[in-house]
C-alpha cells in the first residue's frame, strides 16, 4: 500500500497534517495581530526613546562638522604645544564660515561644556572677525592669540581636539569624573571638581535607608491587615491607600509645612521639651527632610505586596508552632516571617527602583545635601542644556536599575517576587 492511501485527509480532501499547521499559522498571526498594537506602543514610548537617548549621548558630530579644516590640520599635531599655523589657518577659514552664518554661537556654547571659558574668547574673535580686524596677509596665528590670552594656552586646544571624534564616550566618563586627557588616557578632574560620584553614593545611600525605613514601617502596618477582622482591615486599607487620591506634589508641600523650623513637628518638639525653642532642630533641605517625605510617599508601595502575601498565610500555621512548643517569637521568626520573604523581597525591589529615580521630593525639601542624580539629569536637561550629558547620565542610571535587578535575580530569583 503506497503511503499516499496512508494519508488522512479532510472532507475537503487536503491532508491533516498540511491542514493543521495552516490552522497553527492562522493562529499564530491572529495572536501576533492581538498583541501588535502593545509591542507597536511600547516601541515608540520605551525602546524608541532610549535608542535616541544613547545616539544623543555618544553622538559629537556638530563640532566635527563645523571645524572640518581645523580637525584635518590637526592630524599631525602632537598636543603637546601650541599648535603650528596651520592649525590656527584651518580653525579661521571655518570660524569665518560659522560667522557668516550666524551659527558660532553653537559652537563656543559646545566648547564651552568642554572647557569653561570658550564662549567668551569665541565671542570676542568673532568681534574681530565682524571688523575685519584680521589681516589674512599676515600670520592667522599670532593675530588670534592676540584676540585674548586664552588662545595662547594649549588646553584650549586640546579641549577643541579631544571634540574631533563624532562618537565618543566621554559623556559617560563625564559622569563619573573622568575625561579623556590630550595623549589619549583616561584621567579624574580635579579633587573638588568630583561632584558625581558623591551623587551615585548620595543616591543609592537614600534609595537604601529609604527602603529600609517603609520596611521597618510597613511590614507592622501589612500584618495589621493581614490579621484584623475585615471590618477594621478594610479602614486600614484605606489609610493606606488615601495617598495615592493626593497630588504627589501636594503631598510634598505638605511636609514642607509639616518639616519647617516653625512648623508643627518642631512645635510639637518644643511642647513636650524635648528641644528648646531657639534650638530647633533643622529637618528641611536635608537628608532628614528627604528621608521623610520619601518614606511616607513610597510606604504604601511596600505594604501592598506584602499584603498580598501575607494574606495567604494561613493563622492556623502560627498556633501550629506554639503547639510545638515555640514561643510567640519562635514561631514567628521561623514559621511566619519565611513565608513573607517573597512580598518583602517584591517590596523592596519595587521601592527601591522607585527612590532611585526619584525627582519632584529631593528638588523641594532636599536642599544641597539631599540632591540625587536626577535632580542633576534634570538640572542639565532645562538649564545647561546639555542633553547629550543628561542622556548619558539618564542611561546610566537605567542601567544601574538593570544590574541591581541582576543582582537580585541571583541572590534571590525573581520567580519568588509576588505582587499578589
């Protein structure tokens, strides 16, 4: 018997194996088709923007552009001196360019960043340019150096050669208070200059004490609600959960008024004696007021995934340890508490990715003491205006989350995370 009368066939006569993967990839499209819309939107709102932010934050090609004679001039230049004429013929045939087109101003503003002190000299020989102050019959070079002192130090020009790569890394090394020095290496700024390692620190050392904290706080306040009668539970929920009906704005300006040297909490301190009046203690634009006002905002978001946890632990687990014997803290510690390491791990993992990045809180009541790197990522994005900065720091950051998520993934594991 051949091994086509074998085959089993549909009532229209098409094999059932041919007829059941088209059925499989019918199927497979309309699922596709299902859940297109969601992968369409999540490109557009999340690897769209952070693909633009790491070309923003590693793109250099504008100085490049404006300066081609001047880069191709210093192929052969060492960096060590000043360098030769015809580096200094190449930066004026295309500073002239840039002044007839009105657009020098980008690019002392990008040099600038580079080295403090471009935009002014740039503004100056643009001046001199504007008055045909420059004699292109006699030396560029000492007719520039003679705009302003500054072009006569060599730093200057190594800052304008270091711009010449169109991609480079040194935002990032930027943000850990690296650059690229003239011979190639890597080198630390200057001792009082390092500003962003004390933020990386001053940020994971809030977002830790502030996980902490709203453990410390709302592990209690979860297994309030996890044991009361439902009556009481339910008006504990919505304490929990009234904070969420309030502007996190609003809340933050509460505790301003809350925090202040004239305010209630320290009112409160003098009533009961525990400070004196003219020695009130200072609780805003610091940590303290940071930690505060963090704690109380993120609190609800540890005591949700705990909640959820521990009200599957069933009461009979507990009376089964004192009956063997344990005390009510044996039982507890030994019995209970393991039990909810997946909604503390859930918990923790959720408010500290969230202090991490925190923004609005640490800007209002923080003070110096209590700024973070997105208070600096924001700082950058609407006041320097360097966004290739603010983009290199905002990856940095996200990937910072990444590891720490890593991390925990290999201690923990993720699939003991419970959220309900």
């Amino acid at each position: 018997m051949s091994s086509e009368t074998k085959q089993i066939l549909t009532t229209d006569g098409i094999p059932l194996e041919v007829s059941l993967k088209k059925a499989e990839k019918k199927n497979k499209i309309k699922a596709f088709l299902l859940v297109a819309p969601l992968l369409l939107f999540l490109f557009i709102t999340y690897v769209f923007p952070i693909g633009e932010m790491f070309t923003r934050s590693v793109d250099d090609r504008m100085v490049t552009n404006m300066l081609p004679k001047t880069f191709k001039a210093m192929e052969k230049w060492d960096g060590k001196e000043l360098p030769p004429e015809e580096v200094f013929v190449g930066f004026y045939s295309d500073f002239k360019v840039l002044v007839e087109n009105q657009t020098q101003g980008k690019l002392g503003q990008r040099l600038n960043k580079e080295k403090n002190g471009f935009n002014s000299i740039t503004k100056k020989l643009m001046r001199q340019i504007k008055r045909n102050k420059i004699d292109e019959s006699q030396s560029i070079k000492e007719q520039i150096m003679k705009v302003h002192k500054r072009w006569r130090d060599v730093e200057y020009w190594q800052a304008i050669k270091r711009t010449a790569p169109p991609y480079t890394m040194a935002k990032y090394l930027k943000g850990m208070d690296m650059y690229f020095a003239a011979d190639g290496s890597i080198a630390q700024v200057d001792e009082d200059r390092r500003i962003h390692r004390i933020l990386w620190l001053r940020t994971l050392e809030i977002a830790l004490f502030v996980t902490i904290f709203c453990f410390l706080m709302g592990y209690p306040i979860a297994h309030l609600l996890a044991t009361l009668p439902m009556k009481y539970s339910n008006l504990l929920m919505i304490c929990v959960l009234l904070p969420f009906w309030t502007s996190l704005l609003v809340r933050t300006a509460s505790w301003m008024i809350l925090l202040q040297q004239q305010g209630i909490v320290n009112d409160f301190f003098v009533l009961i004696g525990l400070v004196a009046d003219n020695n009130r203690p200072e609780m805003m634009y610091n940590k303290v007021g940071t930690y505060v006002a963090m704690t109380q905002i993120l609190l609800p978001f540890m005591v949700l995934p705990l909640y959820s946890v521990m009200k599957t632990i069933s009461p009979s687990l507990m009376r089964a340890g004192k009956s063997l014997g344990g005390t009510p803290f044996v039982a507890f510690w030994k019995v209970y508490f393991p039990l909810t390491i997946p909604g503390i791990g859930a918990g923790c993992l959720l408010v500290f990715i969230l202090a991490i990045g925190y923004y609005i809180t640490p800007a209002l009541v923080g003070g110096a003491s209590g700024t973070l790197i997105s208070n600096q990522i924001a700082y950058h994005m609407k006041s320097t205006l360097d966004w290739s900065f603010a983009s290199a720091m905002g990856l940095m950051l996200l990937s910072g989350v990444l590891v720490i998520y890593w991390i925990y993934n290999k201690l923990v594991g993720v699939d003991n995370i419970k959220l309900g």
